[in-house]
C-alpha cells in the first residue's frame, strides 16, 4: 500500500481545525526551519527532494525558488495558486477543505525560503466551502502566533492575503493570475522578465499551486531523501493526487505514487469501468492533455513518462470514458469550454478556438463537410506556439489528438449524419 502524505489527514474529524493539526505535530516541520536553517539550505534541501509542480508545469521547485534574486531592494511576494479551474480536477481542493492548515505551514516554508513577507492565496471564486476553511485556519494561525509580525516569535514576519477569483480560467495561467492580483484584465504576460524577476508589482514573485506548497512539511520533517524516493520515478519526488471521475466504478481523489501506471489508477484504484463495459480512451491530466486509447494505459503517471508518451501529466485530472462516448461530442465539450474561456487576447486563440468550436458544432449537428477534419488539424496546428501563453496549445492539443486517435468515428459522422453510438447508448 501507498504510504499517504498529503491525504493522510482528509478522514479524521475535524481535520481542518488547528487543535487537530497540533496533535498531528503540526508547524514542527516550519519550526524547525525557521530556527535552524538558513533559506538557502531550505532551497537545496528542497532540491533534492525532487519536488516538481504540481499545478501542471512540473518544473523542479527548488530550482524555481533559486531564480529570485538574493540582491535587491525590492519587497518579495509568494503567491499560491489556488484556482483550479482544470476541468476533471479537484485536489487542491480537498487540501484546502480537509487539510488547510498543512499549505499554510507549506507557505511559511517557502515564504522564509525565497525572503517574502507577503504572501497572496488566490482561491477558485466557485470554491465556497474551501474558501472559508482556509481563511478560518489563517485566522487560527495568526491567532497562535504562526502567521503574522513575529511568526513563532522570531523576526519573520508573514502576512496571508486571500484573493477570491472570478471565475476566469485563464487566472490559472501565473502571469495572468498576477494581472489579476493586481487589479487588471487577467491577461497573460510575455516572458522573460519571468515572475522570480519581476512578478507581482514589478517585483520578485513566486506562485506555486496548493499541492506542491502542501508537500514541503513531509519534505522537513522526514528528508528530502525520504520524500524523493516515494515516488519511484528518477527526476520527480513524493507521491501525487489524481482526480479520478468519468466512467469508473469508484470515481474519486487517490493517492499513488507517481510510477503508478494509468492501468492500475483505473483498475486497482478505481474500481474498473463502470458496469464491465469497455475501455475506450482516457484524458490523464486534464481536458488540455492529448488523449490516450485503451493501449496506451500501461505508462506510469510521471511528467516524463507521460511525455515520452505524447502527452502529459498536467493537473493529474484523469477522465476515463468507456465504450459509450462519442468522440466527437467529448471534444465538441472540450472545444466549446476552451472557446469560452479564451482570454482574447492574442488573435490565434480568439480567432482559432473560436473557429474549432464552430466546425465541431457542425459536425456534431450531422452537417459535417469532407474537408472540416483537414481545417481543423490545420487550424490547431496554427495555434500552437503563437500565443502569449500555452491557452492556444491547449486547446489545439485534443482536437489533433482527438481526431488522430478516433478518425474512423469522425468520417462515419460526417458520411452519415449522424452518430453510430447513438443505438448503444439509448440501449
């Protein structure tokens, strides 16, 4: 079995209340950073965890924290990514609900790491019941003297700031998230300078998500040693949650390591597929990830495997669809969602989702043409690096894989009319 770190505590009563925390030998792990270490020792032990984020870049953590200049006379922020808006993924979720307390000692590891003093937790505007659980474990912690002008009554001062978002998909995206943090559009922005060089208020910014942050008390209270090879994989360290629904016996929040494979989240995890039907294909790290078929499953769920494989990890939101789907209707869901949420601001994703979404409403409708599936490989492939940001890529990403994959079922509906499935699933 899976030794559970950051789930360990979503079952107890209670658990997001202080009092449960500190007999969980809560803020020991920050404790003991802030007393002993020094920030740049804080920054290689977390470094050798191997600890990636897990918001859906992967990028290693410690190497993202040494970006931020030690030398400089501007005030440094840490901002928490706290909006998921991945369709099929609800972890940071349950950390904030169930465990809110674990990502604010988290907060306090990285804030005395990288020198901020501020800190700004940008919360999911649909997210009701992780929002006040989380302000009600910062106002405890103030109340115990862990947040605030003397954390542990030492001089380090931190100060959390919720910021509730609108609802914005885009606000996921860090630069567009620190746009909207400070009062503009949620537009993302060009790169370099990158946020460890100038972020948030033109100034040193480091925004790390909600899970990524809630690991770094395992990393200091049992090693980074210890936390690397949990997950079983080389370059990624400690275990992940996989946000697990669609057709499935026993949909739901798992732990595993990250060498587990698509197969066993499926069928050892989850229950198998619903009713014994068949597998048919599966999204592995949110509606973004190219999807994969029922021969693609046996890859461990890592960032480099999953690359190795031709798509990617991203969120670990895995969306499994049994023998039922139409696949022209799935990506017909994914590409009016993508279409709405596009930010507009660069014209290949304006113009280019919106132009997708319109072709697969077509088809969907029995009014496909012979050349659409041509124009929409073409017209995703002009999208994908063009845009400011990855919104263009991610949205070009399923149609091509979709259409790849599953072509046979895209002609049929085009030939015919109509969709062949439809007798199956009325049955």
């Amino acid at each position: 079995m899976t030794e559970l770190v950051l789930s360990a505590r979503f079952q107890k009563p209670d658990s997001h209340r202080i009092t449960t925390y500190l007999h969980d030998e809560g803020y020991q792990a920050a404790r003991h950073v802030l007393e002993t270490l020094t920030p740049e020792e804080v920054i290689a032990e977390v470094t050798r965890s191997n600890l990636r984020g897990l918001g859906g870049a992967g990028f290693p953590t410690g190497k993202k924290w040494s970006f931020v200049p030690t030398e400089t006379t501007k005030p440094k922020f840490l901002v928490v990514n706290a909006d998921e808006g991945e369709p099929g993924t609800f972890k940071d979720r349950y950390l904030l609900e169930r465990d809110p307390h674990r990502v604010i000692e988290g907060i306090l590891i990285a804030a005395y790491a990288i020198g901020a003093h501020k800190c700004y937790v940008y919360i999911r505007g649909e997210y009701d019941v992780p929002l006040a659980r989380f302000r009600q474990a910062v106002e405890e912690a103030a109340q115990y003297g862990f947040v605030g002008p003397r954390v542990f009554g030492r001089p380090f001062a931190l100060d959390i700031v919720i910021h509730r978002g609108a609802g914005a998909y885009i606000c996921g995206e860090e630069t567009a998230l620190l746009s909207s943090l400070e009062g503009y559009k949620g537009f993302p922005k060009l790169k370099p300078p990158f946020p460890a060089v100038e972020g948030l208020f033109h100034c040193p910014t480091i925004v790390n998500n909600v899970e990524t942050l809630a690991c770094l008390t395992t990393i200091f209270a049992k090693g980074a040693a210890w936390f690397a090879q949990l997950s079983g994989t080389p370059r990624s360290g400690g275990t992940r949650l996989f946000s697990l629904s669609g057709h499935i016996e026993k949909p739901g929040l798992y732990e595993a390591p990250q060498s587990v494979t698509l197969r066993q989240l499926i069928y050892d995890y989850a229950g198998g597929v619903r009713d014994g039907r068949q597998l048919k294909a599966v999204i592995p790290g949110g509606i973004s990830a190219k999807i994969l078929t029922a021969d693609e499953i046996d890859v461990p769920m890592d960032f480099d495997a999953l690359q190795q494989a031709g798509t990617m990890a991203g969120s670990a939101g895995v969306i499994v669809m049994d023998g039922t789907t139409c696949m022209v209707k799935a990506l017909w869901i994914a590409t009016k969602f993508f279409a709405h949420e596009s930010c507009g601001q660069c014209s290949p994703c304006r113009e280019g989702t919106g132009w997708i979404h319109k072709i697969v409403t077509r088809l969907v409708a029995g009014h496909g043409r012979p050349q659409d599936l041509e124009v929409l490989l073409r017209t995703a492939g002009a999208m994908e690096g063009r845009t400011i940001c990855v919104f263009a890529d991610a949205a070009a990403w399923p149609v091509q894989s979709y259409i790849t994959k599953f072509r046979e079922e895209f002609e049929s509906h085009i030939q015919t009319g109509r969709c062949a499935l439809d007798a199956l699933v009325g049955a």
